[in-house]
C-alpha cells in the first residue's frame, strides 16, 4: 500500500490513450513522407527553427507561414496567406480537390488540381488574424492545425472512431507533424479575471484538451526516440510535470 504513494497517476483516461495510441498509427500510415528532409522531429518555438527579423507585421506572418508550410513538407501546396481584415477568403476546406502523385508531403511532390469545376488552378487564400502576431506559438499552432486540416481533407479515409472524431484527428496530425509543443502550449488560453486581457481572434480552437495534447507530444517523442529534453524545456512550466507522466503513461 505504501507504494502506491510513489505511483504516478496516468495523465489521460484509459478511453483517450487508446484512441490516441490508435489514431497516431493510423495517422503514421497515410501521412508519413519518404523525403530526408521530414524524418520525424520536434518544432520548437526557438531562432533555430523561426530565425529572422521583419519589419512588418505582414512580413512576419509570412515568414512564419512559410517556415511552417515547409515543416509540415506542404510547401507546394496551392495555398497563399493573405491578412484577414483585407481578404474576405474562404475557408480552408474550400481547398480544390488535388491530386498526389509522389505523395502528400515533401520538398519535391507534384501537386496537380483535379478539381476543374471550383477555381482553376488558383491557389487558395487563408486569412489569418493580424492580432496573433503578439502570440507567435499560437499562430504557429493555427497554422499547423491548418495544414493538418488540408491534408486530411485529401484523404478518402476515416480516422479511428469515424467523422465525429476528424477534429481530433486534425489536432493529432498537428502534433504528428512535429508542432505538438506549441499545440499543448497553446491549447489553454487564459482569459483573465475581467475578459480585458483575452483576445479570441488571438488564440485557437483547440479539440484536444490541454493534457490529451500533451500525452500526443510525448507519444510522438516516445515513438520516434527523440530527445525529450529540449522538448520539455520549451514547455510551459506546469506542462514540464504533465509531461514526465505522458512518458510514462506512454512507455508503461
């Protein structure tokens, strides 16, 4: 009995592990690129992976968008960002039907829109929020929610647990995709003790909770045997501890 004191709990339910465990094989399976240059990692929120300086709030999204694009291996896709405030756009599943030849993601794939009936070959526009540019990890994670949603609209295939579970799943190829630690850093917004502090249009919807998200990061680590310290120190401070239990809700 005394050593259950020294136990540690299991950060996720039983019920979320396993269509987690499920859904990253699933996810590994239809999305993995035999491109080098996408072998699996950890994006971290550094000058190493987002280096530079802009002198604009446009450049700076851009710079953002374009590091991202290329991260995720969809830096061919026919998708252009443009400022909300300035484009009425669409939404990103108004994304033509396109056609893979070489595969979904890489340096090099063949893009080709089969979809004759929307518009041509025009790329789409993604309109993003001026105001996240004070919050770059959580525009990082709106735009890697946001591929992830483009690529798994490419897909005939229903994730695990069927369409009620394809926001989830959107969640969880964003963290597979190498940008789970902005995902769990940003998937709690707090809004503050009047509401004077908090900016919807600043933050991100998120689908899996704060710890799920969590859990996700570490699976993705454990999986891919990557170094987990730069990756818990890039975490917000009361995530480090969850972590810890991911890994070992993970590996137990």
């Amino acid at each position: 009995m005394l050593s259950n004191l020294f136990k540690t709990s299991p950060l996720i339910d039983k019920h979320s592990k396993a269509w987690i465990d499920e859904t990253y094989v699933w996810l590994e399976k239809h999305f993995v690129s035999v491109d080098p240059e996408l072998k699996a990692r950890c994006i971290l929120p550094t000058n190493e992976y987002y280096p530079g300086r802009v002198g604009s709030v446009d450049e700076m999204a851009q710079a953002i968008f374009v590091k991202t694009s290329e991260y995720a291996g969809m830096s061919n896709w026919p998708v252009v960002l443009k400022p909300a405030s300035l484009n009425p756009a669409p939404a990103i599943n108004a994304l033509p039907k396109l056609s893979f030849p070489d595969g979904f993601r890489g340096s090099n794939i063949n893009v080709v829109n089969s979809d004759f009936s929307m518009q041509g070959a025009q790329p789409m526009i993604w309109p993003y929020q001026e105001q996240q540019i004070n919050h770059p990890q959580a525009m990082i994670a709106n735009f890697a929610q946001g591929f992830a949603a483009l690529l798994l609209s490419q897909t005939n295939d229903i994730p695990p647990g069927g369409n009620e579970f394809r926001n989830q799943a959107i969640d969880l190829l964003a963290c597979y995709l190498g940008f789970g630690v902005m995902m769990a850093n940003t998937a709690y917004q707090f809004r503050g003790g009047c509401g004077s502090c908090y900016s919807p249009s600043a933050n991100r919807q998120n689908m899996l909770t704060e710890q799920q998200t969590v859990y996700a990061l570490a699976l993705h680590c454990a999986r891919n045997n990557l170094d987990t310290k730069p990756v818990r120190k890039q975490l917000k401070p009361h995530l480090q501890k969850d972590f810890k239990r991911a890994l070992k809700q993970v590996s137990g």
